[in-house]
C-alpha cells in the first residue's frame, strides 16, 4: 500500500447518518460477473461491525467526515 491509500485510511466517512473508517483494501469475486474486482473493507464506527463493498461504490457514496 502506497502513502496514498494511507490518506484514506486515516479518514472518517458519512453515509446515511452513520460514520465509517476504512480499514484496509483487498479484492471480492462478483458473484454475478464471477470478475475480481477492488474493495473497500470498512467498519461502522457506531457498533463496529465490518462490511466490504465496492472500492469506486464506496467512494461515490460515502462522504469524507470531520466528526
């Protein structure tokens, strides 16, 4: 991981209320295409629950927080 992706994982997203912190980065199968593709593996801030989503589906939805 490069001083880059660093940035992100000091950060804190909003997204429908909640907060959210990047933990690290990886790859998920599509299970309809079947295609690797990159991914965001995250926990809510709120309840510490971990989740993994689409790395481009992350950043257009999720918001960078200051709280």
């Amino acid at each position: 991981m490069d001083c880059a992706n660093d940035y992100f994982l000091m950060m804190t997203y909003a997204y429908k209320g909640k907060h959210y912190q990047i933990i690290n980065y990886g790859e998920m199968k599509n299970p309809q295409t079947r295609v690797w593709e990159e991914c965001v593996i995250y926990i809510q801030l709120e309840n510490r629950n971990t989740y993994v989503r689409n790395r481009e589906e992350f950043f257009n939805k999720f918001k960078e927080s200051n709280e």
